[in-house]
C-alpha cells in the first residue's frame, strides 16, 4: 500500500490548529519572512483548571520547519491544549523582521491563520470528514 489515511478518532482534549503566513515586502520596503514562515516561532500560552485540581499555566514552543511526512514537523502546528483549557495566549515572532505579534483570549479548538504584521488573525473554517461513509 503505498498511500494510507488514518482517522484520528480524538480524546476529548483541547487543542488549537495555527498556519503561520510570512509576507515578503516589495522590492526595497525592509525585511519580511518566507510566505512558509519557515524559522517563526510559536509560543502558545494556555491555563487549565482540570477537575478539582489546580490551576495551571504552561507554554508550548514551536518552530516552524520545512515540512515533513506524518506529522513530522509539519507547515501547520496541531497544538494540544490538554483537558479544561480556560485562557489561551499565542505569541509569534518572526526573525527575518524581527517582529513580533501577541493574540489574547484566542478560544480553542478552532483553526487559525496568522500573517506576518497583522493586528489580528483569521479563523479557517474546515469541516470533518469521516471516513467509511456516512453514520
């Protein structure tokens, strides 16, 4: 078989789907980055309050690569958020022009794009596709 596709049937868990979008100036205009935002770095910051435990804040650190197979380091980052995920912070910078953007109370689950210089980002709209039919 020399192309398969897995369903991934989910847990339950948060998460958060970034595609970042570099934009290169005209000719002349200072620096931007690679339409791939390849070297961008993704910090995503998320609090979670889990069930009778503790609130808690972590943060999650991408670098955005040149691509790969089965998710090894692909273009988009599938960020997990875990269980009860209550606030959500994105930080990106974008070393060809040493600029950096901050997005607060993103809500989770969703698919977004962030283009480089932009005050906000774009929420992507994708529908499920399930595999063996309707059910």
């Amino acid at each position: 078989h020399a192309l398969r596709l897995f369903e991934n049937p989910g847990n339950g868990n948060d998460w958060i789907n970034i595609r970042l979008v570099g934009v290169k100036p005209p000719r002349g205009s200072g620096r931007g980055s690679n339409r791939a935002a390849i070297g961008a770095r993704l910090t995503v910051h998320v609090e979670s309050a889990p069930e009778g435990g503790t609130r808690a804040m972590r943060a999650l650190h991408r670098t955005i690569g040149s691509g790969g197979s089965f998710g090894a380091n692909p273009m988009e980052q599938h960020v997990g958020l875990g269980a009860n995920a209550t606030d959500v912070s994105i930080d990106v910078w974008w070393p060809a022009s040493n600029t950096r953007q901050h997005f607060a109370n993103v809500q989770k689950n969703q698919f977004l794009e962030i283009t480089e210089f932009a005050k906000d980002y774009a929420r992507v709209e994708r529908k499920a596709v399930r595999l063996g039919g309707s059910k």
